[in-house]
C-alpha cells in the first residue's frame, strides 16, 4: 500500500446486495504542473458502485489535499486517484472525472474507469 493510500479510510456498505451510485464531487482539488511549477486546480468527482466498502469522506479530503506540492500531469493525476481508491475500496464500478481550470486556454477534463469482472450495468 503506498503512502497516499493509508490516508483514505473505508466502512462498510449496508447495502452490499444493491447496486447503486454514490457520487462525491470535491471542487477544490491542487496539484502542480511538472514542466512550470505553477498550480493546477480540479474538480475531481468520484462517481461508484460500492461492494462491501465505502469510501470515508474526510479521508479523501485528506488524500486529496495530499497532491498539493506533487507535480503531475492532469492524466497522471486522475489514473492515480482511480487506481488509489480501486485498492482501498474495491467497487464494482466506479468513474473518476477531472475537470481542469483553464491554463494556456485550453481547460481539460480527464476521466478514468474502472469495472469489477462482476459489474454488469
């Protein structure tokens, strides 16, 4: 487990025999650009389809805030954020959407994907 990912704290589902959608939208997400040095700012949203494990919210806030100073690409970035809460959570689906600021004119969003070999929707 690497040093971001004992950060994020889980519970338990209540409800692992249902299939339904927990979306957690975070929108003051910083990280820095690896080429000048300067500030990114995101709007990360985390939309999934817990199994037994849900994600703690001030754990992630916590985890987010712990990309502050790490110089990544946006790309880098949200593959990151998928693969960490995939770990530590083990959904059955979930979806990372990161929607960049404007820099240089040009705004990005960035989104990655998960599907446990179980998910059918």
């Amino acid at each position: 487990m690497n040093k971001k990912q004992k950060l994020l704290e889980t519970f338990s589902n209540e409800f692992p025999e249902r299939d339904y959608t927990i979306i957690h939208t975070a929108p003051e997400f910083t990280s820095l650009c690896p080429k000048t040095g300067q500030p990114d700012f995101a709007t990360i949203t985390v939309e999934y389809v817990p199994d037994k494990l849900c994600i703690e919210l001030k754990s992630l806030k916590i985890y987010y805030n712990s990309y502050r100073n790490d110089g990544l690409f946006f790309e880098s970035a949200t593959n990151k954020i998928l693969d960490d809460l995939v770990a530590v959570c083990k959904p059955r689906y979930m979806l990372i959407t990161a929607g960049f600021n404007v820099r240089g004119g040009i705004a990005s969003v960035i989104e990655a994907e998960y599907y446990s070999d179980e998910f059918t929707n």
